[in-house]
C-alpha cells in the first residue's frame, strides 16, 4: 500500500505558552511514522493562527524555518474555532490524503493519532477520538456536558458523546463535509452527516500543559446554543408546546373565576394578576427570543459571507505532484 500523505492541522489562539511544546510533539508522532512508513514523508503540521494577540505566528514563523515538517496558515482576523479549524481543513485537503484536527493545548493524547492512521490504514474514512472518562473535568463542565449531549440525542441530533474536534477524515470524507455550506459552522453535528466508514479510537484526555482554557463558561453556552440551534427546531416546538399549555391554564383559571363569581364568593386582589402577566410576558419574551435566535440564523446565512481571509499561507507553497496521492483517499 502507499503511504498516505497525513497533515495534522493545530487551530490556535493565543497559545504562546504552549506552542513549543505542542510542536516538539506532533513532529515527534509525525516523525516516528514516517520512519515506520506509515505515512508519507511529506506529511506536515499546519498551525491555524485565529487572529491571536501574543507571538502565536513569530512562533509558527521560526518553528517553520528550523522544522520541515511544520507549515503555517494566518487568518487575517479571528473568526472562532470552528471557522478557524475549516479554513486549516480546506487548505490542508488540497495537498493530503487524510487530515486530523487536534487543539493546541495538549489535552488530547498526540500519541492515538498513530491509532488513528492505522484505522484510515484499514479503509476507515473517520475515526472520532473519543474521552474514555472525565476526571480532568470540574463536577460542574462533566455534569453539564453529559447533559447536553442527553438533550441533543433527545431532540434528534446525532453526536459522538464525548467527542470534540479530535478526528482523522480522509480526503473524499473532507471533500463531502465542504459541501456544507452553512455559516454556522458546528462540526461535530456535521461531521457524523458525512457518513462513510467510521469507527473511534478511546483515550485519556489530559489537563491542559500551559495556558488558560479558550473556553469560559459563556463561550460553552454560546457554543451549546449555536449546536441546538443549528440542528434542531425543538426550542421553536418547544416554546410553542408551552404557549399552548399557558392557554390551557389561563382557559381553565378563567373558567374557575367565573364559577366564583356566580358565587359571590370572589375577593378583590391584584397579586394573582400581576402574577399572571408576569408569567405571559416571561414566555413571550422566551418565545420572541428563541425565535430571534433562529432569525439571525437566517440573516448571517443569506448574507453569504466568507468564513475567513487568509493572510499568510507556507502550507500552500509546496506544491505536490498529483501523483503523491494516494487514490485510496478518493475511493
């Protein structure tokens, strides 16, 4: 069999701290499977710079200069993780066989991706790398993250549990996944719309080697927000089922106030009114919110604009023979 051309793209923002490292050990993977011809000797790993703010791209610039096997991709802005890491798979697909996306920090294991290969090796067009637990998690983000993907299994969006952007998908794998074309961008709901033959290596995920987490609380939300609503009408159904049930109340607290009335029985008070306007107003406001939600949706994907702007390419530069590839990523 040939040996697969494998580029291992990095999104970055702000990782000054840890670049070093991360680059000492992908090209340490990198370069114990080329030596073991699992893969091709122009294999590489391209950094994403998402606009950072530090000496991210300095650092990628000298790495690239010393180390062969690193390239670099510089976005013109930052446009987010998930738009970062499609410009990097977008412009590694062009020169690869298969690509795997993996963060900058450190916390997936760089050592599975030789697992992940020899999966690809064995006609796997994605293999998912999957947490086997979450002890390196707080009480509060594991709770919170089984619950959502419970809830987005419950509403009929279909995820790998415990599975983030750590993947291999082979070209004809990218090449469908590209044909997606909406704005907002969730991988993880996407990739498992791709189909062909999947499978998924487990590991230990560790804590993060140097920095602070990109991923706050309110981004966590954010991003939880943008998987629901890019998938799923259910919160639409949602506010709809309650607005239904606020009706039925309402008809049924009406009928028990006339009854009083005829009885004589009814009492001045505006506590119960004012409470009840409260509640409608809250579920209008839910309702309006949701559906504004879904409206902006709309806005940013009729627009059509670019997800980002290149500014600087290295990976690009080196211009392979077609011949390099291996038809096996385009089977």
């Amino acid at each position: 069999m040939n040996k697969p051309i494998l580029t291992i793209v990095v999104p970055c923002y702000n990782e000054e701290e840890v670049l070093k490292e991360t680059t000492s050990q992908l090209t340490g993977v990198l370069r114990g499977m080329i030596k073991d011809s699992l893969i091709s000797a122009d294999s590489k790993v391209m950094f994403v710079d998402d606009g950072s703010r530090d000496r991210t791209w300095e650092l990628i610039e000298e790495e690239s200069r010393s180390n062969h096997c690193v390239t670099g991709l510089k976005l013109a802005r930052n446009v987010g993780h998930q738009k970062a890491l499609i410009a990097g798979l977008e412009t590694a697909n062009k020169l690869s066989d298969c690509v795997v996306s993996i963060d900058a920090d450190l916390q997936d294991d760089v050592n599975v991706i030789r697992k992940f290969v020899e999966r690809f090796r064995e006609g796997y067009d994605i293999v998912y790398g999957v947490r086997d637990k979450r002890d390196t998690d707080t009480f509060f983000k594991r709770t919170t993250a089984l619950g959502f993907y419970r809830f987005m299994e419950k509403i009929g969006i279909k995820l790998v549990p415990n599975h983030a952007d750590f993947r291999l998908m082979s070209r004809r794998a990218l090449d469908e996944l590209f044909k997606y074309k909406e704005a907002n961008v969730f991988l993880r709901g996407l990739v498992p719309l791709v189909g062909f033959k999947s499978t998924v290596v487990y590991y230990d995920r560790k804590e993060r080697f140097a920095g602070e987490s990109k991923y706050p609380l309110k981004k966590m939300l954010a991003f939880a927000m943008e998987g629901i609503t890019s998938f799923s009408i259910a919160p639409i159904r949602l506010v709809t089922l309650l607005g239904f049930l606020s009706v039925i109340l309402s008809s049924v607290a009406g009928g028990y106030a006339l009854v009083q009335e005829w009885m004589g029985n009814t009492e001045s008070g505006w506590a119960s009114l004012i409470l009840s306007i409260w509640f409608v107003g809250g579920l209008q406001l839910l309702g309006i919110g949701i559906i504004g939600e879904y409206i902006g949706k709309i806005y940013h994907e009729v627009k059509g604009r670019p997800k980002y702007a290149v500014e600087i390419d290295t990976f690009s530069d080196r211009e392979l023979p077609a011949k390099k590839l291996m038809t096996m990523g385009r089977r």
